[in-house]
C-alpha cells in the first residue's frame, strides 16, 4: 500500500490538477464547526498543497505515516484549507483524516475566557499596586470600565493615565499563559500523534463543545490513514511532538481580525479583551513562523522563512 501511495505522490508532484471541491467536504473534527470555504481558502490551500507534495512523499517513507499541521492566527482559515488539503489528498489516494487541536484546550471555552480575564485583571491591579497608582478613586474607575469591558482598551488611557501601569502588566502576565501548557493539553494531543505514527489502529479522541457538558471521547480507526491534518492555533508552537510538516497561515493582526468578525464564531469576536488576546497570539505566532516549512500568504502566495520575517517586521513598523 505504502508503495503505491507513493507513486501517487509522485505522479502528483509531476502533474497535479485540484479537483473541484464539494459544498459538504468534512471540516475537521471539531463538534459544531462548519464554514464556507470561499476562493481565498482555495487558492490558500491549492498553493500550499504543491509545495506540500514532494515533502509529503518523505515523510511517509518511513512507516508510512505523517503529521502535517495547519496552523495560524483565529480566523486565517485553517479549517478550510486543513479540510481542502484533506479532501485533495483523499481524492489523490492518500488517506488523510483532518484532526482540530480546538478540541485539547483544558477548559471549556467560557471558562478559559474566564480565566484569561481573571489572569490579566489580576495581574493588572497588582501592576497599579507596584506602580503607586492604585488607590479608592482609581479602584472604582476600574470597576466601572471592567464592567463595562473598557479595562483592556489602549485608547482609555488618554482619560485614565494610570490604567496604562495595569494594562501593561495585565498583557505580560497573559502572554505567559496564552498558547501554554497551562491554557492547552499538548501531552494528551502528542499522545495522539504518537500512537498514529507508531501504527496503532484504533485511538480515543477528545471532543470538545461549548457547552459545559459537551465533552466525551470517540474512537477513531486509524488502520488505512496514511496522513493527519492537524489543524490548530498552536500546531507550529513547539510544544509538542510529532508534526513532520507544519503549514503556517501568515496575516497581519487587523486581517486576522476581520476574518474572525465574518466567521462570527463568538458573540464577543469584536471587543477590546479579544482584539488584545488575538494581538498576543499573533506576536506569539509571529515568534515560530520561521520554524514552519509552508507559509502562506493572506494572497496564497508562497512565503519564503526571509520574506514572512520581512513582513512581520514591516507589520511592527506599521508599514
């Protein structure tokens, strides 16, 4: 079987030509997730997946088994082109199954957004503190825009000078938590990847809804799947083992942004708490891009490690 796999891969590199792809194609494995997947996703996916070929055709000489992750900024569109890529290579005779690491966060979604603002609010008074700002007028202003979700608002600033000493140190302390170990179980997904690369036929995998009571496992055969699409945030973060190919999705903050508000996967996409958790993504993001083998471009171009580092920067600078 392996043999012949590789053939297709083979004949693929010489000569590829995308196949048209259906409305109801699977996306991922994550309860409740379906998107459309418009042109840009398409040309996203088409790019990435020529490149993606003769890599592929390595990894799998070992054992005949390969990871290749799809990651980038919330909103970028790792769905459709981890479910496109998928679907070419099903199409092409290589099995490949679309696995969503949204489903290995430790907490719900509610509550790790409780706990993101419990960990920056905290941190943030105790900035106020060490800065000698911190007294009853201040602690009620902060009461008032907490309440009203202005806290993590740059532009408060203007009116409210001290609220600069607790932003400042509310975003240190989330960055040390977003995309962490503490945020997400890297150990239980590795421990997927792992059992699919030595071979294993059948492996319980983690659901994840949005609802309190949404979550239990599924066993999933594995026997006759060459490749596994990972798509995920943090599939090019480090922190775990096991992906041979990782794809990364390039856009600047304010397209990640935009994204995000047409996808209108969460009623709070748009406020200042999660304009500043998508900026601290990004940097994070931004800071592996060049451990990645496949960057693509918001235009479907293929990033060269120098080019995407050249943007990045130019995006810093506000070019």
């Amino acid at each position: 079987m392996l043999k012949d796999i590789l053939e297709k891969l083979e004949g693929a590199c010489a000569n590829w030509t995308p196949p048209e792809a259906p409305d109801d194609i699977p996306q991922g494995d994550m309860p409740g997730d379906g998107v459309w997947i418009g042109p840009q996703s398409m040309a996203k996916a088409r790019a990435a997946f020529q490149v993606l070929l003769p890599m592929l055709k390595e990894a799998l000489k070992g054992n005949g088994k390969a990871v290749v992750s799809v990651s980038g900024g919330s909103g970028t569109g790792k769905t459709c082109v981890a479910a496109l890529v998928a679907y070419y290579l099903n199409q092409l005779g290589v099995p490949a199954y679309t696995l969503s690491g949204d489903n290995y966060p430790k907490r719900m979604p509610e509550l790790n957004d409780a706990e993101r603002a419990r960990i920056f609010r905290l941190a943030g008074v105790r900035g106020m503190l060490a800065a000698g700002c911190y007294n009853g007028e201040n602690a009620r202003t902060l009461k008032r825009l907490q309440e009203e979700d202005l806290d993590s608002d740059p532009a408060q600033t203007g009116a409210h000078p001290w609220l600069a000493a607790y932003q400042a140190a509310g975003r240190e302390e989330l960055s040390r938590y977003l995309g962490t170990a503490e945020e997400q179980e890297y150990d239980q997904l590795e421990n997927v990847l792992t059992q699919f690369k030595a071979g294993r036929e059948k492996i319980w995998l983690k659901r994840m809804g949005r609802e309190d009571t949404a979550l239990w496992y599924e066993e999933k055969d594995f026997s006759g799947v060459s490749v596994l699409l990972l798509e995920w945030t943090h599939g090019n973060s480090g922190l775990f083992a096991g992906v041979d190919i990782p794809i990364f999705l390039y856009n600047t903050p304010a397209e990640t942004r935009e994204y995000r508000l047409a996808r209108g996967r969460d009623s709070n996409a748009d406020t200042a708490f999660i304009t500043m958790v998508i900026e601290l993504e990004q940097a994070k993001l931004e800071a592996r891009a060049q451990a990645a083998k496949i960057i693509v471009s918001k235009g479907a171009e293929i990033l060269s490690r120098e080019e995407c580092m050249a943007r990045i920067e130019a995006g810093r600078r506000g070019e």
